[in-house]
C-alpha cells in the first residue's frame, strides 16, 4: 500500500507540474495572438482578461498529452534511480505497478469532467461574447428557453429580436414568430407577428403578418396592418444562424442534458450535443488509456538503451489515438456511425490496445 501511495504521489506532482507549465505556455502564446489582433482597439487590461479566458480551453483540449508526458516521466524517473527495478525484484509485476498512476488518472479525468469542464465552459462563453464585442461591437445570438427560442439579429439601423415558438433543424423556418424591432437609442419601433417566417437572401420572409408602428402620438392597435406577407432586412445566413448555438464545448456537462432537450424541443438537431457529451463522458477512460500506452513503452530499466525512440514512439501512438478520437466524433456529428459507438469504441479500443502490449512486455 505504501508503495502504491509513493507511486500515485509521484505521479500527481510530475502532472502538476506539467499541467502547470503548459498553461503558462500556452497562455503566454495566445497573449501574443491577442495583443496582435486587438492592439488597436481595446486596452492591455482587456487582451489579457481575454487570454486568461481561452487559457482553460487550452490547457482542457492537452490533457491528453499533458497524460502522456506525464507517464513518460514519471517511468523513466523511476528507471533511472533503479526504483523500477527494485520493485520488479520483490515481485511486483508491471501491471500492479501502474495501478497507482491508473488510479490517479482516473481521478484527473473525473474531477476533469466534474469541476474543470463547467469552469472551461464558462470561460469560453464569457470569452467568445468579449471576443465578438471586441472584435465587431456586437453578435448574432441564439437562445432556448422553455418559452421557445430568441434570437437577436442587429445592424446600423439597430436591433430585431425574434421570438419562435418552434424551428425546422437548421434554423431558417420558424413557426409562430414575433420579431421586435429597436431603434439605435434604444426604444421599440416596430412589432410584427406572423405563422411562419423564412430566411431567404437577404431578409426573413413573414407570413400571414400582423405590423404595429410605434411612433409618438399614434395609437399601435388602431394604425396596425395585416399583410399576407411581409420581409424584414437581415444579415443573417444559415450558417451565421447555426454559429449562433456555440460550441457543445461552451456548455456545462451538468447543463447539457436540459439543454439537449430544448434543443430537440425547439425542432433542432441535437446530434453534435449528444456526440459531445458521450465523449466528456468517456474522458477519463481515454486519458488513462494515454497512461497505459505511454507505460507500455517506458516501463523498462534504462540500460536497454533507446529510451528517446521509446518516448516518440509512445507520443506518436498518443496523438494517433487522440485523432482517430476525434476523427470518430466527426464521423458521429455527421451520422455516419451511432453516437455510442462514436463516443466509447475510441478509449475502450485505446485500453485494451495498450494492455496488449503491455501483456506482450511482461510475458512475451
């Protein structure tokens, strides 16, 4: 047991340590980024509140190989001062040795997922908002509720809000709609509701539509027309429209599933949600699959020689992994393959891959 507690001891502070240097890093890389693309207009207070922003989503999107060189660390630490060996001659096997480095990586991955995923779903939506205000003083923004679905449109001549009950996937036809158009000060100009609005180029195209004027001295209900069809200006596209929902990355893991369902409610696709929630839920696995494949080929006294090709060949079979992870998720996002099976056949895959190998070490 004590020696269990000295490996996962080891473990978590040469992780800590790396985890601490690649968001200092990468941090300090995005400042530059920043300070390049705002220079101009926003003050240095603003880029590094920015950079401190994206930092989490980084360092999140790393794990991975923060995982890796971790392992790789920690084993060829322990081959140097012969402790690997030493734990070998009382007759500890390879596989009882990374349990303790198993263990913590399970942890990581689900304090990851519990506590470090809401965090970084936060920043970035705070960052992406700061982003775009920055960037053009404004955004389209996309919204879902119990009451339907908002969604702000706005140019020089000011801002529309639109209210749907309902939509079709991709968000260009909404049912029951209300759009409320503000004038630049502030103050409501016009209302208009109809069954069904359609985005064509240029303008959403409003049926069976009912306009109120608000304008000083006129009653709205008394000067109110009926059209059979009515279009109000828009910048917006369908795929202006479908940015809108932000990345699943964005949301919390704790709020997606409520989420989802409003989504699916409204009339959206909820696909790429339900893909990227299965994937933070299966997190934990691949990052201790990341453990027992970099162990597989540093787990080994350090007289045998090679150790630099050893390391590359663990970080290359890592990355290999974590891209046929996310070549996965596409294929999932697109409806090529089930969600389930996008989301779990990557790590479990990656698991039983890397015990093999170890197998073959400790036996073959």
């Amino acid at each position: 047991m004590t020696l269990h507690l000295y490996f996962a001891r080891r473990f978590a502070v040469i992780f800590a340590g790396l985890f601490t240097v690649f968001f200092l890093l990468m941090a300090l890389i995005d400042l530059v980024e920043q300070v390049r693309r705002f220079s101009a207009d926003t003050s240095f207070t603003e880029v590094l509140g920015l950079t401190l922003l994206n930092a989490p989503q980084g360092i999140y999107n790393v794990l991975p190989l923060v995982m890796i060189l971790s392992t790789v660390a920690l084993f060829l630490g322990l081959a140097r001062s012969s402790e690997l060996v030493v734990a070998r001659a009382v007759g500890r096997s390879g596989l009882r040795t990374l349990m303790a480095p198993v263990a913590v990586s399970l942890l990581i991955g689900i304090l990851g997922v519990a506590v470090f995923n809401p965090l970084v779903a936060a920043t970035s939506k705070r960052y992406e908002k700061l982003y775009a205000r920055y960037e053009s003083g404004g955004a389209d923004v996309l919204s879902l509720s119990s009451e339907g679905l908002w969604l702000r449109q706005g140019d020089a001549e000011g801002q529309t809000v639109i209210r749907a009950e309902r939509s079709n996937a991709d968000g260009t036809r909404l049912e029951n709609v209300t759009f409320m158009t503000y004038a630049p000060e502030g103050g409501p100009r016009r209302r208009i509701e109809g069954s069904r609005a359609t985005l064509v180029k240029g303008a959403w195209e409003i049926d069976d539509a009912k306009i109120w004027t608000f304008e000083e001295g006129i009653n709205p209900e008394a000067a109110a027309e009926k059209r059979p069809k009515v279009q109000v200006a828009s910048s917006l596209t369908e795929d202006r429209i479908r940015d809108s929902f932000g990345a699943p990355s964005t949301i919390s893991i704790w709020d997606l599933p409520a989420y989802i369902a409003q989504l699916e409610t409204a009339g959206f696709s909820a696909r790429r949600h339900i893909v990227w929630f299965y994937m933070e839920l299966a997190r934990p696995l691949f990052l201790t699959a990341m453990v027992l494949i970099s162990s597989a080929f540093t787990m080994r006294h350090a007289r045998f020689g090679r150790t630099g090709i050893a390391v590359l060949a663990a970080v290359l079979l890592g990355f290999t992994l974590y891209y046929i992870r996310n070549f996965s998720q596409i294929l999932g996002e697109n409806g090529q393959i089930p969600v389930l099976l996008a989301a779990w056949t990557p790590p479990i895959a990656s698991i039983l891959l890397a015990l093999g190998l170890l197998l073959h070490m400790e036996d073959g």
